[in-house]
C-alpha cells in the first residue's frame, strides 16, 4: 500500500496567509471608515443646503417658517399629507414651528414651495399618515426635522447640567416610531465623535456653539450611564454608542 505523507505549511507559507489577512482585515476597516466618512459628508451637505432652503422660504413667503406660514392653504389648497385630512394646511403664523402639526408639515410646505425633492417617509409616533422628513445617511434611522420647544437636558455623572428650550431649530436625530423610557434614547442616533465632525464641519466643534446646539443627552432618564458631551465645550468622544441629537439654531440665520 502506497503510504502518503502529510506536509505542514512551511513558516515562509504561514506567514503570507497572516499577511493576507491583515490586509483584508485593514482593507474592511478603511472601506468602513470611508463610508462613514461620505455619509457624514452627505448630512453635514444637506444641512447647509436644508438650512438655505428653509431661508429663502422665510424671505419669499412673508417671512414665516415652513409649517408656521399662515397663508400655506391660499399657495396649496389643504392638501398636506394629514392622513387623508382636507383641511389645516396653514400654520397660525404666530414665529414658532410648535410641536404637532407644524412641525409634521414644516417638510411639507418647504417642498410644495418647490425648495426641495425629497421621499415622502410614512409613519409617525403621533398616528398621522405620510409626512416628507428628509433623510440623512450616517445613521440607518436619522432624519432632519424643523421644530420648536426642544428641551436641552446636558447631565453627565460629574453633575453638569443645563436646561433650556429652544425655538425654530433644525433638528437631526433619531425617528420617533419606536417606544422607548426615554425620548433622549428615542431621538438620539449619532455617536458623540460623529456629531462632534459635523459639529466641526458646520460650527466651533462644541456642543454649546453659537449655530449648533448640541442635545443629544445622557440616557439618564432610562437610568443608563452613556453620555454624548462632558462638559459646555467637549464632546464624549471615549463613549461609542449613539447617544446625541443635534440641534441647528434656526433663528441665527434668520432674522424676525
């Protein structure tokens, strides 16, 4: 019987298998990292241009907010995707995108206006049908978002803290279609060092800048200890869940 003879990998073969594999492992991981990259791009873009549609939409209609303009129904009849409504198009016109309404319709207004394309998003935590959110890229559920009345809540385990309610801000966070204990861990989608490039990109890199207000929170209230911020001029960067919302200051580009 012919006997056959087992031979090992010489250590010169070994180690081209290592080497093979360190570069596929470094090719997955740059491959990764430039994706992140251009969807983070992609958003920090359409904030600029969102935030420009939202101006020229204040200077040509009277100078109102999309979801607040109190002659929308004159421009666009009473249809604005109210689940099947026919009536409530405009805003009370009184300088504030409130929460509900206006802020379901704000999108609405700022596309009829012929100010931007986007698709059309279905389903809302409040039970109303399709509203148009325009959609970002960085995180699988991140959307912009126009509204008023947003509560700032900055706590980590040092004790700092802030409060403070905000009007007319561009909103980019989480959508607000699943239950949760808290809406800081409903709404908040980005990692701290994410929003802290964009922060970079748009603003001063803090997250109490003068255009970009940071509220992405720790999850305190669901009794977790995540955090997105440190303190008024850093961002969390050591913690890599998706623990912050960002919050564009509305009012600083435009002027009542």
């Amino acid at each position: 019987m012919r006997k056959t003879t087992a031979q090992a990998f010489s250590l010169i073969e070994l180690s081209i298998v290592i080497v093979i594999i360190g570069l596929m492992v470094v090719g997955i991981t740059t491959s990764g990292k430039l994706i992140e990259n251009a969807n983070l791009k992609h958003d920090i873009n359409k904030y600029e241009k969102l935030t420009a549609a939202i101006v020229v939409f204040n200077t040509t209609y009277n100078y109102e907010y999309p979801g607040d303009f109190s002659k929308a129904a004159d421009y666009w009849g009473n249809n604005c995707n109210d689940a099947g409504s026919t009536d409530n198009c405009s805003g009370d016109g009184d300088g504030i995108v409130e929460n509900g309404q206006e802020r379901i319709r704000a999108w609405t207004h700022v596309s009829k206006a012929g100010l931007i394309q986007e698709d059309i998003y279905t389903g809302d935590s409040v039970g109303h049908g399709q509203y148009i959110f325009p959609r970002g890229k960085t995180a699988s559920n991140l959307r912009f978002e126009i509204y008023s009345s947003a509560k700032i809540i900055r706590k980590n385990s040092a004790g700092f803290d802030v409060d403070q309610t905000l009007q007319n801000i561009l909103f980019l966070g989480g959508e607000d279609n699943v239950v949760s204990p808290s809406w800081i861990t409903r709404y908040s989608a980005l990692t701290p060092r994410q929003a802290h490039l964009i922060d970079l990109k748009m603003d001063d890199g803090t997250p109490a800048g003068n255009l970009l207000g940071q509220i992405g929170h720790e999850y305190k209230d669901a009794g977790l200890s995540e955090k997105c911020v440190n303190s008024l001029t850093a961002y969390d960067l050591d913690e890599t869940k998706p623990t912050c919302i960002l919050a564009l200051r509305l009012n600083s580009f435009i002027h009542d």
